[in-house]
C-alpha cells in the first residue's frame, strides 16, 4: 500500500483529534461539545489524505460532495475555495460536519482508514463551513428568474436542501413551516451542544439571501393544503419534506403518567423552547433525579445527555439489544458515556408504576438475551421469562422511533402512502403518485438521518427542475 | 407580528382580543383553536377559538389570565402585536342536524362554545345553550349565546345572577323536559365537564367535550397532550380537541393538566415582581 504513494507522503496514522469541552463540565452545560479544529490541525489532518485514484469517499457520500478536491484545497490552507467544492452538491456544510454519521458514510470507505484511522474528513468539512460562516458566507449564484412558483412543506434538511438547490435554478421558492423557526428537527430535535442553532440559522439566513421565502406559523395541512397550494395559489410544484414528527411510544400501561416524556417533546422543550434557560425563558420542563431514556439511536442519547444537563443525577439509556446494535453514531455513544450516562443493555420495560398523583416512581422492566438475526439482520431480542426487576426513575423518555406526521398526507387528495403513513415516493426522483408533487426525507424513509433527507431534498429538486423547466439542460 | 385590533375586558382577569390573521381566519371552524406566542422567549400556549370572521381575516379568542402568559397577553392594548399565532389546529366540530343539541358553557368556556351553538343552530337544530358562572360579574355573552341558540338558560354559583346553582342542574332539567336531546356538547373547566358527562351517561345522551391539554406544537408532533379516551392513547391537538366525555379519562387528563403548576407558580411570581413588567408595548420583562 505504501508502495503506491509518493514517497515523500509519510502516514500519519490517528486523527488530529477533536478539541472538546471536558465531560465533567459538558455535562452541565448546553454549550457545543466539539470545539472545532483550529487553522493549522485541519491543513495537518487534510494533509493526512492519500488522494488515492478512485476516491472510495465518495462513495460513502449522500450528496456525492467531491471530497479529494476539497480536502486538497484544505490542505493548502485555501478555505474559501474548499468551502465553494462543498457546496457544489452539499447546501449546508455546517450542519453535515456535525451531525453526520461518518464513520458509516464518508470514512467508512477511506483508504487510509484500512490500516489506520480514516481522514477526519467530518471536522474538516465542518472547519471550513465555520470559516465560510465566519467570513459572513460566501456570495452564491443564482440563475435568472424562470417565472415558476414551488412549495416546500417543512423546514427541515430535506426541504431546505431542496429549496435553495431550486431557488438557485431561478424559481420563486416558498418555504411552509409549522414552527414558529425555520430548521425542522434541526431546531427541535437534535440538541444545542451538538448543532448549535446559531449555525442552523445562519444556513436559513444563506438561504434566504438566495431570495427564499420562509413562511413560519404556517401548518400545511389546516390553513392550506397541498391542493391549494398547487390550484388556487400558484405553485407549480411542491416538495413534501415534513419528516417524523409522530412520536411512537412502547404501548405498555402506566405510559401516560407524569414525568413520562417522547424524546419528541423532551428535546423540543429543551432545544426549541430553551427550557433550560427557564425561567428566564417561558417553557418549563420536569427532569426528575433518575432518568431512564427507553431506545438506543441518536435521539436517545440525545435525550440522556440533555437529561445530565438538565440536572439528573442518574440518566440511564435503556435499550432492548446489547452495544453492539446501537443504532446511534459512535461518536455520540462515546460522547454520552464519557458524560456519565449509563447503559441497561438487554433490558426492557414492561411497565411504568406511578403513584396516587400519578407521578412516575419506577419503571417494571425484564431482561433479554440475543437470538436470530431479524429482518434488520441485527440479531433479535428475545425476552428471558421471569427475570422482572424494577428500576428506580422518576422520569421516563421514550425515544424509541418517530413515524410519520398524518397531517399533510391526509389532506392531499391522490397522494400514496404505505401501510405505515409514508408518502410513496420514487427513490431516483422523490416524484409521488400526485403530478407536481414530491416527497423526500423521514416523510418518505422513516426516521433516518439529516444527510439522507438533505440527499433527498436534492435528488428531488433535480427532478422538479426538469418538470418545471423541461427543455433547459442546464442542470 | 399578529396585530391585536381589538381589545375587550370583560372582567377583571377576562379578556376579549380580536387578532388579525387572515390565514388562520380564512379556514377557521367552530370547535378549533390557535397556538400563540407573546414574545420571543415565550411559551406556546393554546386557546380555543371563540369567533372568526373571514372577511376581517380576525380570529377571536377570550382568556382569563391565570398565569404568566395570559397576564402578558392581557397587559397587551389594540394595536399591539404577538409574535407567533398559527392554527387553525385540531379537528373542528362535528357539525349535522342531530334535531336538537344542547350547549353547555362554563366560566371561559362559554367562548368556544358560542361559534359551536351558532353552527348546529345553521345546520338545522334546535339548541339549547346553558351558560353558567361563579358570578354575575364573570358571566359574558349572553347577549351572543342568546342569538346563537334557539333557547338559552343562565346559572351563577352564587345566585348573583339567572339561576341560583351550577350549569349541571339546569342541564338536568333540561334532558328531562326536551325528551330526546341528539347531543351535548359541554366546554368548560375540567371539573364541569366532567360533572356533565357523568350526568348525561344516566340519561344516555352522547356528550362531547374539548380538552385543553397542556401542549407544546400543537401538530402531533410532540404527544404532550395525549389523553386517555376509551382505553386508548389519543393526542388532544390532533385527534381532538373534542372528544366522546362518556370515553374520557378524566382523573388522568387532571393530574397531566397540573404538572407544571409549581413551575408556572414561580414563573407568575417572577413576573408580577418585576419592575417594568407592564412596559407601554407590553413586551417587557427583564430582557
């Protein structure tokens, strides 16, 4: 492998690794965990890449972001151009370096990191997206006006994403959120110590420069429908982005008492409504001492380490398989650990026991072992009979899967849904069963990730462009 | 920015205000009601429509100030703006010719009532409104009720005006002169609707409430407001707000209401103990 190089190259074999606020004082703060690296950490992490021919990263890209080109430029300390290389297939950078999973995307193909730890291609993405934010953001091309009208329901990265790739061909784009802000899960879901929502902005900000519309207090499905939007007021296309903001819960008794939260709302109190500040900010939130967060993806550890933060002494992540099938980034597992989070693997509950007020005093839960691998290929949870303990919490957070929100489907007349509520939707073009109207992200997928909606939302926008303008090959 | 253009105090802690929100208005349905937020900071606060009128583009909502968002929100005058208001949300009113329907509003609840009793009285039924208070004083639009339904009947706790007693008493007499009632519909304080639908399940008359759950999105998103109907879990902002009173878990749906009653009793204090917090634009405190 050394063989192929050029021989001056020498192998640099761990990550540059990623300032960050220590645990013990992180876990008492809503302040950005990773710090970012600094000028001359990220010229030294890009300088680590091989720039082999076939540029397997890629590969492992949602967006197809040309990741040799950008980190070259990196490594010449040229950020503005290295920025320009991302944004050529990926609308919001800042957001992606932060919340991807990339040991799974990107760096899970690296060459480098077969031997030793991939490129920190992540952190230095996310460096040069500070840089450009920094700089006060980049001036951006967009083409004439095409004289076209498009809807976007919901502002979360899919629709984002789809609206300035749209806005930037020329069309008049309209963004319909429900919030009262614009970022979807972005600003309600994941929380500040891990996107802070000043980046978010800053990319609603990039977008409204592009010559957006952002409409916020606007339920799509109740003041207006799809159909309205595409008859009566104009549009000629709409993109449905409206992702999963339907929390499940385990269906088990006892799960309506107090103190027993979705991870939807517990984050959307915390993150959207600042309930830490409170009382300084209006929204008030209940963590008692001993918190057990039920589920083990990303909004689950989420949720556990917003519970530390918020005050709890005891945050417990408790979770049906064992470590090895969390679905959550490492990173964030590790994160969460170090914090003081603790796991219950192969545990689950099987009751929520209250008191006379209906307050959440334990949580009745039994054992599991692993058995065949299941239709996910993960090996499947099977419950040990007779192995019930009770677990002392006081606060429960269901954070076990969202489904799809039924508003806007159930309002849009010739629009397919599967047996689960998800909009039907071309996977190579985001078209839907209804003409003019597309669809991408969790609304479509279920609940996945940020840079597979945003991949979406791009996908989707390619082929509203040719709807929309089909003679123009400019795209 | 949704501006208040106009302002009415119909009792010491009760007030009126017409909000400019033509989108909200252009679909607004008996039975229905609105998020709004006062300031940058705030919380999200749900209230039951009370009238709307499409050509005004207005939504009308009456609150009584109970804790420190509706005491913000009633320091506001005509003309002044609050920052978010989004709705309409939850499923309107079920509204058909039942033949005769009986309205049942109590204290606040005597608003969203109103645009309900208007509707069934347009679709073809007789109604019967029943409006009760704790006083004269706090007893409002009589004159309203009065035009919307076919018959109305007043109560105050105290006797201060109408009938000496409670909304349940007059609703009592009022089953059993009207054999044959189709529906009621009872919107009011917890407790009230929970004594109408334990009287109208001995006489078997179908009774619909509207829960005021504690909410944060008000799209389902969130599940804050999930009640308990008929064993199974239902959101309020989505599935409802009006759901079967005979179905509902009423013990539950009280003890989640209070949940945060010592939080909001600190946030109250604070606010009533800071200096400016009745600043001209009603937008101060501490910022």
């Amino acid at each position: 492998m050394a063989g192929k190089m050029q021989p001056k190259k020498t192998i640099v074999s761990k990550k540059n690794p990623m300032p960050a606020q220590d645990p013990c004082q992180r876990s008492k703060n809503f302040d950005e965990v990773a710090l970012g690296y600094q000028e001359d950490t990220v010229i030294a992490e890009a300088k680590r890449c091989l720039d082999c021919k076939n540029a397997p990263c890629r590969q492992g890209c949602p967006v197809e972001v040309d990741i040799p080109a950008f980190i070259k430029l990196a490594a010449q300390g040229d950020f503005g151009g290295a920025i320009q290389k991302i944004k050529e297939t990926n609308a919001m950078p800042a957001i992606c370096g932060r919340v991807c999973p990339q040991e799974s995307q990107c760096e899970k193909f690296c060459t480098l990191g077969k031997k030793h730890e991939p490129v920190a291609i992540g952190r230095i993405e996310r460096f040069c997206a500070d840089w450009e934010l920094a700089s006060g953001g980049l001036a951006q091309k967009v083409a004439p006006p095409t004289g076209k009208k498009v809807a976007i329901v919901g502002s979360g990265p899919a629709g984002l994403t789809c609206a300035a790739d749209l806005a930037k061909a020329g069309h008049k784009v309209t963004v319909f959120e429900a919030l009262h802000v614009a970022g979807g899960v972005l600003m309600y879901g994941i929380p500040e110590f891990r996107l802070p929502k000043q980046v978010v902005q800053a990319e609603v900000e990039n977008l409204k420069k592009l010559g957006v519309e952002i409409k916020v207090n606007a339920v799509v499905g109740k003041f207006t429908t799809v159909d309205e939007l595409l008859n009566g007021a104009g549009f000629n296309a709409v993109f449905i982005g409206t992702g999963a903001g339907l929390p499940y819960f385990m269906k088990i008794p006892g799960e309506n008492a107090c103190g027993v939260y979705s991870a939807n709302e517990f984050l959307t109190r915390t993150n959207l409504m600042k309930a830490y500040r409170y009382p300084e900010n209006d929204t008030p939130i209940r963590v008692g001492k001993k918190v057990a967060v039920l589920g083990g993806g990303n909004v689950a550890m989420d949720s556990a380490r917003t519970a530390l933060r918020l005050g709890a002494e005891e945050s417990w992540i408790v979770y049906r398989r064992s470590a090895n099938e969390l679905p959550a980034r490492h990173e964030e597992v590790e994160h969460a650990a170090e914090e003081g989070v603790k796991f219950a693997f192969l545990t689950s509950p099987t009751r929520i026991i209250y008191d006379d007020n209906y307050w959440v005093t334990g949580m009745e839960c039994l054992r599991y072992e692993l058995g065949e691998p299941d239709s996910s290929g993960r090996r499947s949870p099977v419950p040990i009979p007779g192995t019930e303990f009770v677990m002392d919490v006081d606060t429960v957070v269901v954070a076990i899967g969202q489904g799809p929100n039924p508003l806007v489907p159930r309002t849009t007349s010739g629009l397919n849904v599967n047996k689960k509520g998800n909009i039907v939707a071309e996977p190579a073009t985001g078209a839907t069963s209804k003409p003019g109207v597309y669809a991408g992200g969790d609304i479509v997928t279920g609940a996945a990730t940020v840079i597979l909606a945003m991949g979406a939302g791009r996908t989707a926008a390619k082929a509203m462009q040719s709807y929309l303008s089909p003679g123009d090959q400019s795209r | 920015m949704y501006r208040i253009i106009k302002k009415e105090v119909l009792a010491p802690t009760l007030s009126l205000i017409e909000i400019q929100a033509p989108l909200v208005a252009g679909k607004a349905k008996a039975g229905q009601f609105i998020i709004l937020r006062v300031e940058e900071g705030g919380e999200r606060i749900p209230l039951t429509i009370a009238d709307f009128d499409r050509e005004k583009g207005t939504i009308t909502c009456v609150f009584q100030e109970v804790g420190k968002t509706t005491k913000q929100l009633g320091t506001l005058e005509e003309g002044d703006g609050i920052e978010d208001f989004v709705g309409p949300l939850g499923l309107p009113t079920h509204i058909k010719d039942y033949g005769s329907v009986v309205c049942v509003g109590g204290g606040v609840g005597v608003a969203p009532i109103y645009p309900i009793a208007r509707a069934m009285k347009e679709a073809g039924n007789e109604v019967i409104g029943i409006i009760g208070a704790r006083n004269k004083e706090i007893l409002f639009w009589e004159d309203r009720m009065r035009a919307a339904c076919t018959e109305l009947r007043v109560a105050t706790d105290d006797g201060s005006y109408g009938r000496h007693g409670f909304v349940t008493d007059l609703l009592k007499e009022a089953i059993e002169e009207k054999k044959g009632l189709g529906l009621c519909i009872a919107i009011g304080p917890l407790p009230m609707m929970r004594a109408v639908t334990n009287l109208t399940r001995e006489y078997g008359l179908k009774t619909m409430v509207s829960l005021n759950s504690i909410m944060v999105d008000g799209t389902g998103m969130c599940g804050c407001c999930r009640v308990t109907v008929g064993g199974e879990t239902k959101f309020a902002c989505v599935d409802g707000p009006e759901f079967d009173g005979h179905l509902v878990d009423f013990e539950e749906m009280a003890r989640r209401s209070v949940i945060y009653k010592p939080m909001e009793q600190l946030a109250l204090e604070r606010y009533l103990n800071e200096p400016e917090h009745k600043c001209c634009c009603g937008r101060g405190g501490g910022k």
